[in-house]
C-alpha cells in the first residue's frame, strides 16, 4: 500500500497494495476451488497466483475495451475531495444521480465542481460530514491513523476478523457430487451492486456456479461496472417493492444454494431477506453478507463505497501527499473483499457437503481495509512503487466476448488451476436480460 503518514514517518513510500495484497487474497480462494473439487472428483491440483497480475486485476474495471476503444471508468461530475473550512479534506461520493442531486440540495448549489468546492470551503469538515451522513447520503472526512484509531467504529472493526463464517441452522449433509468444475450444479443469487459484491459472484461464476444476479427495475446502475463484473451471470429483474417480486425471490432462494447481499445491515432484514429467514426457507443455504462498515460499531447503518472507507479509515491520508489525499491506485477494498467472500461461500459449501446447516459469511469492506492497512511498508520514491500499466502492456492477460454492448476485452481469470482452469461460460449481460427463472 502506498503510504504517506504524519510526522517522522512522512518520508516513507511504501509499495502498492496490488500485488501482494491481491495475491494474499487470492491465495485462500484459490486453495478453496481445489478442496471443492477434491471433494467432488478426489483429484488433487494445483494453484497459481502471479503477483503483477493480480495487482492488475484490482483496477480491472480500468483495463477494458469496448469495439477496440478504452472504456471510460473515471468518477463522474463532482465526485472527489474538497477542501474545507477549517482547512480539512472532504471526500464526496456522487457517481450515482440521486447521491449528486442530494448533495446538491444540502449545499444549495448547482452541478458545477465549483461550485460545490465553494459551498464545502463554506463549512467545517466534521460538520458536513454530520449534515450529508443525516440524509443518508455518502461522504467521509478524510482522518489520519490517529484519529481513525481513536474512532468507535475503528474499535468495533478491530474486534472482528477479516471474514467469519457461522453456522445459522440445522440441514442435511449435501455432498458434491459429478461435474466437471468445482462449482458445478451450485445455484447463486447475486443481490448486489457496484463492485465487492459482484466480484465474489463473478467469481464463483469463474468456477462454474451457475449466478444469477438479481437488480430492481427501478435502481440505477453503472453499466462499465456490469461490463466488469457480470461477466459468466445471468442478469434478471425482480422488483421487491411488489408481492410477486418477493414470491418470485422466494421460490428462487428455494432451489439455490447460495444467496449473496451487499445491502446496509438491516435493509434486506425488513424485506423479509434475514439470514434467518432465507435459511428457513432454504435448508442448506449458504448466505453471504457484505457491506461497508461491518455489521458492528455505531456506522453499520452508514453508506459507504471503497473510496469512502479509505478516506475515513485513513488509508487516503496515508496514500496521499503534503497537499492532497489519495486513493489506491486500484480499488483494492471492493476487488479483495470480492474475493474474500468467494473464498467464504466456497469454505462454507465444504462444510455443508461435510457437516451439514445452513452457514452465514459476514465480512465488510472495512474489515478489509483494517487488514490492508496492517501490511508492512517499504520506503521508495514517487507516488507508487509500480509503472503505470495500460492495456496495450498485457495483451497476453486479455480476452474478447461479443455482448449487446459491442465487442468487450476484459482481463481473464486469475489464479490458475491445473485441473479446472478458470473460465466464464457466459458472456456479460444488461441487467434484466434474463427471466427470473433457473436453467434446467
């Protein structure tokens, strides 16, 4: 991770987080897939997890083209960091249109980055931070590592491991059995949007589950992150406001055998989706929870993006420089929290074709980013510890599918298993482009 501290440390560049972080997080995944199919075939395989590409693979969404053009990924209109009045920084999230207009309302200004930097330099950090946290709305003053640590929600983090994995209800042992893929047969429901959540079903996708991602209608979506993280899925609409929506849910969730969520803690609860209930009415499932600032301390209930966690959690303030935060050269908490919750819906599918019950994988984009920010440092020169890598330089890590967008290049998967090698048997889709029902 690159590193930029207070005080004496402030000399120290440490290396990018991409490459031995990815791996690291890769690596438990990679041993899951072979475990599963160990189980399922007794045959023992290999992994392997290159370094420099996995770092490439957590800024993924950044190296794709559409019909031969790059696919534009920057943050749109008046996301970033502002300075404030009490000479602070301030980052806002606004990629999504009812965030922007939100904010936009609370500063009284127009759409304009001006305009917005002289409606912030208006206000103490801490004080708009409180103003747009009240209206649910995602921002996050950037604090260094004092002040994270001294935070109740740095505490609560602290007490929890990087991911759990909890036994929620009794169910008969459900051994794998045939296929030709580690995953094959396993049924996911993908409830989830921008990038961790989706990464983790992409990839049991890649180790051939059989995903189903599942928006409302009536949500926005960024269709560059679809392109990168739908890839293997079906993508159908349901649109839980209605009563036949949350029965055909229902009747989804009872053929399935994983369901995956990255709502705030308690918003899927008061529609009936608790981990309680889905196991109630699947026996066996294997619920994975994911959200941004874990499930404990006084902001589970808050919004927050990769972005946003490193700006609070003082991974900004550390990777920026005397005049400006910054951000990870690559979205390292979305991408390694995908992966993790792979790696835990994988351990618990084990459990249950060895033990039995239904299982609960809780982990948070924060959770990760505390583990991040444990990994050693090392002192360099210049912004990064990497040459800047673009799609040109990787031609070999690159693959091409026809979609209803045009001709997409995309990185290929990752780790390389000897016996099952990683593959997507379906190319990325719109959302709602297939019905709510699953394949025979």
């Amino acid at each position: 991770m690159a590193h930029l501290a207070g005080g004496a440390e402030r000399g120290l560049r440490p290396t990018c987080v991409g490459a031995r972080a990815g791996a690291a997080a890769r690596a438990p995944r990679g041993r899951a897939a072979p475990r599963l199919w160990r189980h399922r075939a007794g045959v023992e395989q290999s992994v392997a997890v290159d370094l420099r590409t996995a770092g490439l693979a957590l800024k993924s969404n950044r190296l794709m083209t559409l019909d031969g053009k790059p696919v534009d990924n920057e943050w749109r209109g008046i996301s970033g960091f502002y300075r404030t009045a009490d000479d602070r920084w301030i980052q806002l999230h606004c990629n999504y249109p009812h965030h922007r207009d939100g904010v936009l309302a609370r500063l009284r200004c127009t759409d304009d980055r001006a305009a917005v930097a002289t409606a912030v330099a208006a206000r103490a950090a801490a004080d708009l931070e409180d103003l747009l946290v009240a209206e649910s709305l995602p921002v996050a003053m950037v604090r260094n590592n004092e002040e994270w640590a001294a935070h109740p929600q740095s505490a609560a983090v602290a007490g929890l491991p990087l991911l759990d994995i909890t036994r929620i209800g009794d169910a008969p042992l459900e051994p794998l059995r045939g296929g030709d893929r580690p995953l094959a047969g396993i049924k996911a429901l993908d409830l989830t949007r921008v990038l961790a959540g989706p990464v983790a079903a992409r990839t049991l996708a890649e180790h051939g589950a059989t995903v189903m991602t599942v928006a409302g209608p009536h949500l926005p979506a960024i269709e560059e992150q679809i392109m990168d993280t739908g890839h293997g899925k079906l993508a159908t609409h349901i649109d839980l406001r209605e009563t036949a929506g949350r029965e055909t849910l229902d009747n989804l969730i009872r053929n399935a055998d994983i369901f995956s969520q990255a709502y705030r803690p308690g918003t899927l609860s008061r529609r009936g989706l608790s981990p309680e209930r889905v196991a109630k009415l699947r026996p066996g499932i294997v619920y994975v929870d994911l959200c941004a600032w874990s499930h404990a301390g006084p902001w589970a209930p808050r919004r927050g993006f990769d972005s946003l966690v490193q700006s609070a959690s003082a991974i900004a303030h550390e990777q920026g420089n005397a005049t400006k935060p910054d951000h990870l050269p690559g979205q390292a908490l979305d991408y390694i929290s995908g992966y993790l919750g792979a790696f835990g819906a994988m351990t618990a599918l084990l459990r249950r074709a060895e033990h039995g019950g239904s299982w609960l994988v809780r982990l948070s984009l924060a959770q990760t980013g505390r583990w991040i920010s444990s990994l050693g440092r090392l002192p360099g020169t210049g912004a990064l510890a990497t040459p800047a890598i673009t799609i040109d330089d990787i031609p070999q890590l690159m693959q091409i599918s026809d979609t209803a967008w045009g001709r997409l290049g995309y990185m290929m998967p990752v780790a390389q298993l000897s016996a099952t090698p990683g593959c997507w048997d379906r190319p990325v889709a719109p959302l709602g482009s297939h019905p709510p029902v699953w394949p025979n």
